[in-house]
C-alpha cells in the first residue's frame, strides 16, 4: 500500500522536485496548488483561503491514513520595513504561514488518530539569518521554522514529528524572478547578479531543487525517527560563514 503526502504548492519549484520524488519513491502525492501538474493528484486550492484547505484535506483523510504533510507553498517579497505596506504584510503571511497553520490543523486529527505522522515545513536560511530587505518574508521564514519546533513539542505524545528545512538560494522559477525583478527596479545584468549570487556560496554554485527534496523525503522517511522539532539547513555553507 502507497504512503499518502500531501504537499502545498508543488506544481513548480522546490514543490516540483518534492513531488515528484515522493511518487518515484510509492508515495500517493497529493498536490494542493493554484497552478496545475501532472505530477501527483491535483487539487486546486488557494493556501490563503483556509477554509478551502481544511475542506479538501478533510477529503483526502475520510479515505487515507496522512502520512506526511509538506508545507512548501510561498511567495517572495523584497523590502525593507519602511517599503512594506500592511497589505504587503498580510499578504507574505497569508500565504507563507497562515497557509502552513491550516494545513497542519487539519492534518493532525487524522494523524492522531493513526498515532503516526511526518509534517515538513520548507522555511529559509533566513530563519536563522537576517539579510537585508527582506523584513516580510524573513519574519515569515522564521515564523515556519517556530511552527516547526512548536508542533513537534506538543504533538510527539503521538507519534508525529515536525521538522522545518531551511534552503539557502536554490535555482528556482522563484529566485529567477526575484533576479529579474532587481534587475528591472535598479538596471542591473542579470548574468552578472547571477555570479555575484554564486561567489557569495562557499561552495560557489546555488543549490539544485532535487538536492532539497532528498532532504525532505529523507526526515519523512523510517530513517529519520528520532528527528523532530529541527531546523535542517541546506544551503551550501552559507550561514556558517
């Protein structure tokens, strides 16, 4: 019998790669995104409407024992907190955090129930880190790796581990239009921020979507029983710099 993942946000990106490993790996993977894929069982949900997501995870649990949660679904914002508006704030938390906070409430009476479970939330090295005009989506970072440790304190009486993965700059449709979008607002060249990003790695490359998934699949594995309430950074040394 295939093991049940739900992640949010995989049509693209991290979330792409994670599905896709998952069901190479017997997994039966549930895709709660906007965007359509081929990869899993779509369901099309907007993370911000929290009832949405409650009403299709219910679904999903009236005929599958939940065996991982993975909350990947997020935007990037790129301000400082002068050049954040509240709407800006709301709308980074929205999606990154109040998206993760529905998801995992409506997981865990299945898996309570079945005394067993993996929840994944995909935060930054900014949950550890600061880096500059990125107050929203920071806080927003450090807010998932908090939920992480949280959840697994009050919930390992039953079983289920929760863990948050702390990617530094991985090459992503995301990060290609955080690129884009400096280059268009300050008329810099691409390739030559490209490089920059790259020199600033201490292993001198940006990290693979495949490298992250491997670590997710890892913590949802039987091999990584006795891991809960981590931060697992994965960002080729730069925050030990």
């Amino acid at each position: 019998m295939k093991e049940i993942c739900i992640i949010t946000g995989g049509s693209s990106g991290i979330g792409l790669s994670i599905a896709k490993l998952f069901e190479n790996n017997n997994y039966l993977v549930f895709n709660l995104d906007l965007t359509p894929s081929t990869i899993g069982t779509f369901r099309r949900c907007d993370v911000t409407d929290l009832a949405q997501i409650k009403r299709i995870i219910d679904a999903i649990a009236e005929q599958h024992s939940i065996d991982v949660l993975v909350c990947n679904a997020g935007i990037h914002f790129s301000a400082n907190i002068e050049n954040t508006t509240e709407e800006d704030l709301d709308n980074v938390f929205s999606v990154n955090v109040k998206g993760a906070f529905a998801a995992i409430k409506a997981v865990l009476p299945n898996m309570k129930h079945h005394q067993k479970g993996a929840i994944i939330l995909i935060s930054s090295d900014q949950a550890l880190i600061a880096k500059t005009n990125s107050f929203a989506y920071n806080l927003s970072k450090t807010a998932l790796a908090s939920i992480a440790k949280t959840t697994a304190l009050d919930y390992a009486l039953y079983n289920i581990r929760a863990n948050a993965v702390c990617p530094g700059t991985i090459e992503t449709p995301l990060y290609h239009q955080a690129i884009n979008n400096y280059c268009q607002k300050f008329g810099a060249d691409k390739e030559q921020i490209h490089q920059q990003e790259e020199n600033l790695q201490p292993l001198k490359r940006l990290g693979r979507p495949e490298e992250v998934a491997e670590l997710v699949l890892f913590l949802a594995s039987s091999k990584a029983t006795f891991i809960t309430g981590s931060l697992q950074v994965i960002d080729g040394g730069y925050t030990a710099q």
